[in-house]
C-alpha cells in the first residue's frame, strides 16, 4: 500500500527545489496534493507532472505571507479535496541581501520574517482547525542548519528560522490532544534551483565543505519530509530532524 494513501497533503513552495520533490513524491505515495506557491508558471509545471503520472493535484497562487491568500488555498484544498492531513510548510528561503545585522537592509528582515515565520505561523493558523475538525494530522515545519548551530551572514533567515524551531515545539504540544503530530526538517545545503542559483558551485560553499557527506540534494529532504508527515511516524512529534549529511553533529 501507498505510504499516503487516501491522504491531502497542503505543500508550500511546492512549485520548485525540496517542495517540488516532496510534491512528486508524495503524490507518488497516494496523496493529493495542493501546490501553494507564489510561481504560478512552475506550480503548474508540477500539477501537470502529477497529473500527467496519474496523480491528483491543484495549484492555487499563494503568498504565504498574505494571509487572505493563505486562507484561500486551505479553502480551495478543502473543496477540491475533501479535507487536509497532511500540511507541508516549506515555501522560504535566504536572499544575497541577508547578511550580518548591522548590515541588511531593514526591509529584507521583513521579507524574510514574512515569508519564513509569519508564512508557517499563517499556514498553521488556517490549517488548524480543518485538521481538528478531520480528527488528527501531521504539519512539518522547515528551518534550517542555520538554527541548530551558530553560522555566520544571514542573521535575518536564522532569527526566522530560529523562531519556525520554536513553534515547532510549542505547537507539538498544544496539538497532541488532537493527536495532530508537529515536526520540522532542518536542512543542510541542499544544491536546490535558489541555491544553484545563489552559490553556483554549491561544492565549493564552507558549510558543504564542512560536512561529512557533503551538500544534498531536494528528493533527500523530499524522503525524509515523507517518513515524518506519514503513519510510520505516528509516535514522533516536536522532532527537528536535521537533514543534512552530518552538519548538525559536527
Ligand atoms: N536549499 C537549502 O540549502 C536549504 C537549507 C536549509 C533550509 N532550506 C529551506 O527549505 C525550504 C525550501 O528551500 P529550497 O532551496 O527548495 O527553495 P527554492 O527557492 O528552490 O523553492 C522555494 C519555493 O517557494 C516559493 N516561494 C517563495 N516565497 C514564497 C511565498 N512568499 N509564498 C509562496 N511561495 C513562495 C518559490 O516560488 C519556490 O517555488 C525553504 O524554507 C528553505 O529556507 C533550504
């Protein structure tokens, strides 16, 4: 049997990178999948790659930092599908204008706080009741290496991604009586479509180079983001799992 039979799963970012790779998959294992991404060309891209295997999906144009359009989607996922189980939070990410405190323009902090934590919390705020309502559920967060250890130069994405962990956790909490299950990825460098684009020769990048099993790729993110949003996992909650190829240990 499919690891997500019969299950809905909400994917954020989903149109590009990890998201894209945990939407084929997740399709691939039985669910159907709603793609919010703000990049309507490439979340349709991903609708018709399901589809086209057989799968069922929905693209709804979504910024996640808007919370009339995070509102939109839940609901449109809703009607097109019945309901919600699975809610995928992974739309984010740094920009080269992020950098030391002192330094980043003012508004990049915002849009980074806006899309990385103001954008899970919203998602989060919507999703909620659906998943009570439905008796249960699993959210995965995203954050990142850079929370789970002090590096340097991107101090508006860490504090964001620093408060995604926290919630996590809160939320893990608050939910279990619904026997609603939080947890959070923590990738390392994943040589994604942004960050091929950022760092060119993701090789050479010091973080890569420190760790262990060198920088990933979206489907091992994708695989790992599948283990904790299905019935496999139903006894892990408030779980930041770093993937990462060992950077977090090191
Ligand atoms: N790639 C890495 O090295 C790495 C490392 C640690 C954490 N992460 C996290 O993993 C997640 C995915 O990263 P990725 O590298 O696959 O990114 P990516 O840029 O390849 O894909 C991100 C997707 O999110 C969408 N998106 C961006 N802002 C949005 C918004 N406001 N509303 C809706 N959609 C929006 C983009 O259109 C894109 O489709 C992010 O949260 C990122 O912070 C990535």
């Amino acid at each position: 049997m499919a690891r997500l039979e019969d299950k809905v799963a909400l994917i954020t970012g989903a149109a590009a990178g990890i998201g894209r790779a945990a939407a084929l998959l997740f399709a691939e294992e039985g669910a159907a999948v709603l793609v919010a991404d703000r990049d309507v060309e490439a979340g349709a891209d991903v609708v018709a790659e399901i589809e086209g295997d057989g799968g069922r999906a929905l693209l709804v144009a979504t910024d996640v930092a808007e919370p009339d359009d995070v509102a939109a989607a839940v609901g449109q996922c809703i009607a097109a599908f019945g309901g919600l189980d699975i809610v995928y939070n992974n739309a984010g990410g740094a920009t080269p204008d992020d950098g030391k405190v002192t330094e980043i323009p003012l508004r990049e902090f915002w849009r980074t706080m806006g899309v990385d934590l103001y954008g899970s919390f919203l998602t989060c705020r919507f999703t909620i009741p659906h998943l009570i309502e439905r008796g249960g559920g699993a959210i995965l967060n995203t954050t990142s290496i850079r929370a789970m250890k002090a590096t340097q130069g991107a101090d508006a994405y860490t504090a964001a991604k620093g408060g995604v962990l926290t919630l996590t956790k809160s939320l893990a909490q608050e939910l279990a009586e619904h026997k609603i299950r939080v947890n959070a990825v923590a990738p390392g460098v994943v040589a994604s479509e942004r960050v091929l684009r950022m760092m060119g020769d993701v090789a050479a990048d010091p973080l890569a180079q420190a760790t262990p099993l060198g920088h990933g790729t979206p489907i091992e993110v994708a695989r790992a983001a599948l283990f904790l949003v299905s019935d496999e996992a139903r006894w892990i909650t408030g779980v930041i799992l770093p993937v990462d190829g060992g950077a977090a240990a090191v």
